[in-house]
C-alpha cells in the first residue's frame, strides 16, 4: 500500500530546501519524484527516489527528465532487426 502520509511529510522538508542545483542536459541526477496516483512511476525507498536523466534544463529551478530504473539487469537483451 502506498504511504501518501509518509511522502507528504518528506515533501514539506524538500520544499523548505532554499539550495539550488543547476542541472545540465544529458546529466543523470537522483531525484525525490514522490508517491503518485495510479501507475505512474514513483520512487523507492525512505527518500523516494529514482534516477532521472535530465533532457531539458529549463533555468535554475527546473528541468524536463525522464525517470529510469534503479535495477540492474543480469541478462543481455540483443535485438534483431528482420
């Protein structure tokens, strides 16, 4: 069951953050992405979190990212193009 309790908590503690980092393009960064609705995706863990890879870095409090797993896998996947 997911702790939406517990995520808005941690949520007020980052929103109290006055520090800025400056993400650039093609950097990946751990971010706290939360507790969502549904099957969206949402982070792991105490903190919430997940890397994301940044692609558009839209000024100094913002950016566009795509959030990627945390798992390693063990197979190797090939693709075959026919």
């Amino acid at each position: 069951m997911k702790d939406f309790h517990d995520w808005n908590k941690k949520k007020i503690k980052i929103n109290e953050n006055i520090t800025y980092n400056h993400p650039k393009e093609k950097e990946i960064w751990w971010c706290s992405i939360g507790v969502n609705i549904g099957s969206e995706v949402y982070g792991k863990g105490s903190g919430y979190t997940r890397p994301v890879l940044v692609i558009n870095a839209e000024g100094s409090e913002c950016f566009i990212g795509i959030p990627l797993t945390s798992n390693v896998k063990k197979k190797i996947f090939l693709y075959y193009k026919n």
